[in-house]
C-alpha cells in the first residue's frame, strides 16, 4: 500500500499542482519517513 501511495501522490501532484514527479516523489518519500517514527512512538506510548 505504501508503494501505491508513493506514486500516486506524486502523479497527483504532478496532474494538478504542476509539480514535477520527482520533486514530488522527494516529498511524499521524506513525509513518509518523518510520519512512520512518531506513529511508533505514539503506538508506543
């Protein structure tokens, strides 16, 4: 599901906001790597 979500936020991005895909691809790959440790440290609180 991440890998889907990976690529299709950028093709997103790309279709509607003008972004170029791998510009948009840097940035939905540093989100997901800053959300998954504060989900952990959340799970485990």
């Amino acid at each position: 599901m991440a890998a889907v979500e990976g690529v299709v936020m950028p093709w997103i991005r790309t279709k509607c906001m003008d972004t170029p895909f791998w510009r948009a691809t840097y940035h939905a790959n540093v989100g997901g790597v800053l959300v998954l440790p504060a989900g952990i440290f959340i799970g485990n609180a």
